[in-house]
C-alpha cells in the first residue's frame, strides 16, 4: 500500500471514529459496522427511528468528494444489510456523510438519491 493510501484510509478509520462518537454524544443510538467483503453493509448504524422507523446506514467518506460512486455504494450497503438481517425492503436508507476539509463534523455533507430517501423505488 503506498503512503497516501496509508494516510488516506487512516483519515477515513478517524473521521468513521470521530462521526461514531460524537453522534453517540448528541443521544443518537449508532454503532459501527463490521466489514463484510463484498457484502459490506456500511461503517455505522443510526438505529433510531429518525425516518418513518427506518434505519440510516452510515458511509463515511473524508477524501475528495465523489458523488455518484458514493452514493450508489452506500445504497447497496443499505440493501446488505436489509438481505443480511432479512429486514424488509426499505427499512434502511444508505446515506453518504462526507467530511468538510477544515470544518467541524456537524458541517458534513448528507448524500442519497430522492429515490433512496423517499422510498420511491419499489425495486428494491
């Protein structure tokens, strides 16, 4: 592995850390996801009901911003862990939360799709 990516998967293991704890600071019920290989379902869990009771499937992101690619990646998480706990369709949602460079963790991007958010693909 080279320096950079050395440093930039360290950057993301802290920013997944410093996301974990200060949710959990702010009340949130969040735990950290184990990796599952090409099943992986995510880096954290917001198990409270924060949407209509669904679970919000956390990928955490701290480098250069990549939209499309991140965003359709927390959305296959979202649909391993549904399969993974034979949860049905829907009952959690794959969001991107991407670091601001230089800014505090309450000032990170949220990315999904309108579709993924509002439930409005029943193809899933």
């Amino acid at each position: 592995m080279t320096d950079t990516a050395t440093r930039n998967r360290r950057a993301g293991a802290k920013w997944e850390a410093d996301l974990l704890k200060n949710l959990r600071e702010e009340g949130f019920e969040v735990e950290r996801l184990r990796l599952a290989g090409r099943e992986d379902e995510g880096d954290l869990v917001v198990t409270d009901p924060l949407v209509d009771g669904r679970r919000l499937i956390l990928e955490a992101k701290a480098g250069a911003l990549h939209p499309a690619q991140f965003v359709k990646e927390a959305t296959v998480e979202a649909r391993n862990y549904e399969d993974h706990r034979s949860l049905p369709a829907g009952r959690a949602m794959g969001v991107v939360v991407a670091k601001q460079r230089g800014k505090s963790w309450r000032e990170a991007y949220v990315l999904t799709t309108l579709s993924e958010f509002l439930e409005l693909d029943g193809k899933r």
